[in-house]
DNA sequence: AACCTCCCCAACCGCATTAAG
DNA sequence: GCTTAATGCGGTTGGGGAGGT
C-alpha cells in the first residue's frame, strides 16, 4: 500500500537501486522538481512522490556533505539541541550540507549515548544526578569544576577539553585597556552583581562565556552601570568578511549566541515579574544590516524563579512576540549559576 | 561456517502545516 | 471559509552489516 499521495500507483518501497538514483537524479537535474508528486512519472519511477523526495534530500543532492561529524559539527549539534529539542530539520540548518534525518540519527546513536555517558540526561542536557556525575567525573577526561557550593548550579555545558581561566571584569577591563585579550579557545568567566530588579539582589551571578571562536575577540568594554557591562567584539581582519562585527551585553544570566564568525548577546533583562524579556541593543542593528543572511528562529527566555529569588532550572523558549530575527546561530555554551558569592568558589580544575 | 545479537541508518509512516482551488 | 492535495517534519521501523560466540 503506497502513500495516499500516490495510492492509485503501483509504488515500491525499500531500498533505492542505482538505477532509480540515476533515474531521478537525471530527472531532478534536468527538469527540477516543481511538483513531487508528479516527479516518479515524468522521471519513470515506480516510487511515490515523497518517497523521490526524500531520497533526493537526503542521499542524492549534490549539496550533501557525507562522511562523519566533526567535532565542531557535534559541538553544534548539542549546543542547539539544547534550546531547540528534537527540531532536526532546524538543527539542521545550522550544518550545511547536513539533513534532518543524518543528524536525527547521528543524535540517537551517538551524541545521546555520550551525553548519558558523561552524566548528562539528553532531553534536558542538565546532570542526571549528583552521584551519576560524580560517578563520571572519574571516568571523564574534561575539565570539571573544582568546587561548586551552590545546589542550584547546573552545567550545561558542551564538553570541551580546552582549558579553562577564571577572570574577574576587572582583569577583564585591565587585559582590554591594555590590549591583552583573553586566550583564544579558552572559557572566561564574568561576574557581575545583580540588577537592583533581579529578585536574586543579594547574591551574585557569574555567567560563563566560552570563547571557542578564534576569530572572534573582544575588543572594547564599556561598564554602563554597575549591573550591565557591554563588551564589543569584532572580527578579525583576516577573517571572512560576511560578518563585520558583533557585539555583546553581558548581564546576570546572560545569554550569548555564536554563529558561524561571531559571537551575538541575547540580553535578559528583570520586567519586573517573574519573567525576564529579551532586548537586543546593538546586536539588534547589526541583525538589521545582515537580514539578507539572518533567517533564523527568534528566541523569548522565561527563567522562573523561585520563592527565595533563585533561578529554577526550567527554562523556556518562544519564538512569538519578536519582531527582528537572530542570526543563524549556535547558542554559544554557558553556565548559570545563582548565589555565587566568591568568584574562588567557580576555579576550575583543568 | 553457521548462527546470534547489536545497532546503524535509509526509508517509511502519520501527523501538522501550507498551498491551491 | 472550506476542502483537498502537497509538502515538511519528527518518530519509528527493519534490512543488513559488523562483530561475537
């Protein structure tokens, strides 16, 4: 029994010959598909229309990459995944040359049992439980951290075996002023008081930022007021010039974005509720100049919070109520933790 | 060599959304 | 606005290769 699409055909079903490749490749490359449902006649297939066009999406354009996932790729792969959940086809843009399907199956069998294996539940991408981590602690070669006093704290971070370096703003006003930039590839940490409207007022958030794009270094800072400090950064001269530069705010349980060259800031901030909005300042402009590349999913986070003013791990996504778009990005990775209240307390052991 | 088990991945299925009439 | 067809997407299946016994 075919595909309602195609019911009064004979169709067959299973594995594709090389003949019926050639058949519809010859067909698609010569005459398009305008209309799939009309391809296996016109192309001389007994197949069904959507059974021709996944073929063709997934196996035979000429735009498929093959062959396996690099490190970058499935870094990627998590990174979105995270945010978006099982939205292959739009994780999948974020990989060129890569479809739905491959990177659906290369989660189930590979990226899901790894992230299992290091402690992390795959759905949520938050740790299993304390004693599953710890258990694979020992087993695991990364970098974890040292101490974490906080039971709130949640790691949902790509693992990445670069090393780590804890900085204050203040090493990172000092290293800027006098053009010392932050190690490439390296995790920077930032903390910053909270807002006055952050319910957590009395504590401190340090937001973690990895800057795993080398092109991409900060350049300038500007300390607005003592709870929002916006750093710049731009791209390297010598790099791709589709991007010219990026920008980002940092505030307490700020959001960074990494595409392709640069690094973009989703910036939280206190409503006054139990919310918390997006506002892109400078970013926003630059997403204006670059529509023409910026087709992507636009992102509201609600962090809830509890009674105590802590930020509950649950974290939403909606793409209403936005009027500009993102760019084609990868949440960049980032830790949040609440209630931080020595900078000492996030060394970490490399 | 024969059989078994595991698991990868191409393909299918069914539902949701979009387009066309 | 309604119906129907086409398309897109995510979950699932099962053929078959690899490795083990």
């Amino acid at each position: 029994m075919g595909h309602h699409c195609c019911s009064k055909q004979k169709v067959k079903r299973g594995l594709w010959s090389p003949e019926e490749d050639e058949k519809l490749t010859r067909h698609i490359t010569t005459h398009g598909h305008s209309c799939w449902s009309s391809v296996p006649k016109l192309a001389g297939l007994q197949r069904c229309g959507k059974s021709c066009r996944l073929r063709w999406i997934n196996y035979l354009r000429p735009d498929l990459k093959r062959g396996c996932f690099s490190e970058q790729e499935e870094r990627t792969i998590i990174d979105v995944h995270r945010i978006l959940g099982n939205r292959w086809a739009q994780i999948a843009k974020h990989l060129p040359g890569r479809t739905d399907n491959e990177v659906k199956n290369f989660w189930n069998s590979a990226i899901k049992k790894k992230l299992i294996a290091q402690g992390f539940d795959p759905n949520t991408h938050n740790l299993l439980s304390r004693n599953h981590h710890q258990n694979n602690q020992i087993k695991s070669s990364c970098c974890k951290p040292k101490t974490c006093n906080h039971p709130n704290s949640t790691s949902v971070f790509t693992n990445l075996s670069s090393r780590k370096h804890v900085i204050s703003m203040d090493i990172i006003k000092a290293s800027l002023a006098a053009s010392i930039l932050p190690p490439i590839a390296t995790t920077t940490t930032i903390t910053l008081p909270h807002s006055q409207t952050n319910p957590c007022k009395s504590s401190l958030t340090t937001t973690t930022y990895n800057y795993m794009n080398p092109i991409c270094l900060p350049t300038t800072t500007n300390i607005e007021n003592s709870n929002l400090a916006t750093i710049e950064y731009h791209q390297n001269q010598t790099s791709s010039n589709n991007l010219l530069s990026s920008s980002s705010s940092l505030t307490p349980s700020g959001f960074g974005i990494i595409n392709d060259n640069c690094m973009w800031d989703v910036e939280p901030q206190f409503n006054g509720k139990e919310e918390m909005q997006l506002v892109q300042q400078q970013g926003a402009q630059l997403l204006q100049l670059q529509e023409n590349i910026c087709q992507e999913q636009v992102y509201k986070v609600n962090h809830e919070f509890n009674n105590n003013g802590q930020m509950a791990e649950n974290v939403t996504f909606d793409n209403s109520n936005f009027d500009f778009e993102f760019v084609d990005s990868a949440l960049m990775p980032c830790e949040i933790y609440t209630n931080v209240n020595s900078i000492d307390q996030l060394a970490w052991d490399c």
